[in-house]
C-alpha cells in the first residue's frame, strides 16, 4: 500500500493535470503558484461581497 506514483488531478482553476507528490495525504489542486495565488484573491472577493 505505497502512494500512487503516477496519479494526475485536474487543476482546479484551468483543469490542467497536475502531477501528485508520493504522499498520501498531500494532494496539489492547482497547476501554477499564480493559479492557487488567484484562487485566494477570487475567494477574498467574494467573501468581501458577501459580507457587505
């Protein structure tokens, strides 16, 4: 029961594959640091707009 070596998810923002570590636990959901970094600016407007 070792880690998948080989696994691909796609990149939550642009649907890329993204390589996963060998850890099992760690999953990566974005492709780029831009594209994480622009994830949290997308949720940091929105929560501003919601709470307005």
């Amino acid at each position: 029961m070792n880690g998948g070596t080989n696994r691909t998810l796609p990149c939550d923002w642009c649907h890329a594959p993204v390589p996963q570590p060998r850890g099992r636990w760690r999953t990566r959901r974005y492709c780029s640091k831009a594209h994480r970094r622009r994830n949290r600016v997308v949720e940091a407007v929105g929560n501003f707009l919601d709470n307005l």
